[in-house]
C-alpha cells in the first residue's frame, strides 16, 4: 500500500515493515506491511496477510501485558492498523534470550564466548537453556545491521541512564516470563524476543510489536529434550526459517551478496507458517481479511476523531 495522507499528519516513517505516520505530534498510527525482512534488509516480494498476523498478535500480547507496564496502544481499527501514544523512544532494544539460539548461537560457535558483555557458559550446545534468561541489547540503526552493546555502554554514551536500564531490565524480563507463560500453555517455547521501549513525560512505556514471529522465536515444546539429546534440530515457529533458507542461498545481508530468488510457492510457505504461528500462539482461527485503502483510511479517521474528543 503506498503511503497515506491523514488529516493532522505531522511525521512519516517507512520501517521495515510498518509505516508509522505521527498525528498531531501526539498519536502514532502504525500499519503493518506484508513485507518480509531478514537480516536487516527487506526481501523482494510481499507475504499475503503477514501484516495482519503481526498486528493482531502484538495488540494480543500488548493486552495480555499491559498489567506488567504500560504499553503505547490504544486501539486497532483495522486488521493490519494500530493507533496509540506517540513515544520518545530509546535507541536501544531488549533483546531477552532464553536459549543459546540464532545470533547467540552464531557468535558462540565462533568461539566467542562474551556477548554484549555477558559471559556466557561453557558447554552448552545450540538451543539450550541459559540458567536464566540474559539481556543483550542492540543499538536501533536507523539503516543497516543494529549493533550489539553493553549494559555498562548504554549507561555512558547517554542512551539511558542507571536508572532508566534498571526500569527497562525489569520490564523486558517479566514480559519475557510472561511471555513464557502465555506460550507454554500453547505447547509452545518463547526462545528469545526484543522489547522497545519509549517515555511519555517521566514514565517509561512498552513500544512497537511484541511476541510476534518478526520479533521473537518460538519452538514447539513436545519433543524439546528429545531432540536436544539427538542433537537435533528444533521444530520452530519464528521468522528463523527465513534467515536459513537465505544462509542456504548464501545471502546473509553483506556487501556484494544478492537475495536468492522467491518463488510463488515460498512465499506461499512463508505466509502459511505466519499464519500457523497465530493460530497457535492465539488459540484461534486466522480470519483473513482484505480492506481496501479507502476503508482503511476511514476507520482510522473515525477513530482519530474519537480519540481527539477525549
């Protein structure tokens, strides 16, 4: 969809997959895309309904939150559209593991037994535990790789004080335990996520998407162990599949490598397995929908008009 005129727009931003337009420099309307990205660049075709799957997951998860912190969201007039408060956002995100999996498990293979500023521990194998769930935060990149960073390198180049890190690292991990639990009784495993976070004033509230497939990884829960015994690979539901079909293509977003070609049929793939992750996450049945832009843009303005009379 291309991008939108609003009545009081005062900012618009083209993420990666969400365009975010600013209304009257309080309210942030944010639609979600179907486009696909991995490895901080975005693929060539579009994934039908994955827009929707990821707002209605995340307006789920902010929902079943909200009495752990306050979160940015107000309402979702449309299946792909979220409205809520405009935040100053901190250009850090919380990336909470519970398994050494993914990039962890990249740099760990290395040799690297440090991330973030997190020693690590030895022996474990791919997909384990961690005794408890570590913090490795990355600097939000406007364009390009996000970098990982330190706690101790937040606090002294300034993108949040002592006490705004304590605030954030108690936030991430009980929404991370949350989140656990939420899908634990879905026969599922919370991997690892990220968490952004925004100001209002003093107060400190929960940004974006959360437990989404674009934002966290999830495994299947039945046969976990067994597989970890065998040295097998875990039956997941996340956005990882992506990330390995293109590491099998040799395209891991560096210079001078080019995305491998989508297929109908992939992209297909690609959009039932988000659907599959929603229907199991929720514990309901996927409604697809298609609005047209006219419809679109008349529900959000129905209710920015709503919102402006409170």
């Amino acid at each position: 969809m291309a991008s939108l005129i609003l009545p009081n727009q005062t900012n618009f931003y083209q993420g990666k997959v969400r365009d975010v337009y600013t209304i009257d420099n309080h309210w942030l309307v944010m639609i979600a895309s179907d486009r696909i990205s991995a490895f901080d660049v975005i693929l060539p075709r579009l994934v039908p309904f994955k827009g929707q799957v990821l707002n209605q997951i995340a307006a789920y998860m902010l929902d079943a939150t909200k009495e752990i912190c306050p979160n940015w969201l107000l309402d979702v007039p449309a299946p792909t559209v979220s409205i809520g408060k405009k935040c100053k956002p901190f250009r850090v995100e919380m990336v909470v593991r519970g398994n050494l999996t993914g990039h962890a498990w990249r740099t760990y293979s290395e040799g690297k037994k440090e991330l973030c500023g997190i020693r690590l521990p030895d022996g474990m194998k791919e997909n384990d535990y961690f005794p408890s769930p570590i913090i490795t935060p990355s600097t939000k990149a406007e364009t390009g790789h996000d970098q990982d960073i330190s706690k101790e390198d937040i606090i002294q180049h300034g993108l949040a004080t002592a006490a705004e890190w304590e605030v954030l690292e108690q936030y991430a991990l009980k929404l991370f335990a949350k989140g656990k639990e939420i899908a634990s009784k879905r026969g599922l495993i919370l991997v690892d996520t990220k968490y952004e976070f925004g100001k209002i004033g003093d107060e400190i509230h929960l940004m974006d998407e959360i437990h989404t497939p674009d934002s966290s990884r999830y495994f299947y829960a039945d046969g976990f162990e067994e597989r970890q015994r065998k040295n097998e690979r875990q039956k997941q539901l996340s956005k990882e599949f992506v990330r390995e079909w293109l590491i099998e293509n040799n395209f891991m977003g560096k210079e001078g490598q080019v995305v491998p070609e989508m297929s109908n049929k992939w992209v297909d793939t690609i959009s039932n397995r988000y659907i599959e992750l929603y229907e199991k996450v929720i514990g309901q049945p996927f409604h697809p929908q298609k609005l047209s832009e006219e419809e679109i843009v008349q529900k959000i303005n129905d209710r920015l008009i709503e919102l402006k009379g409170l």
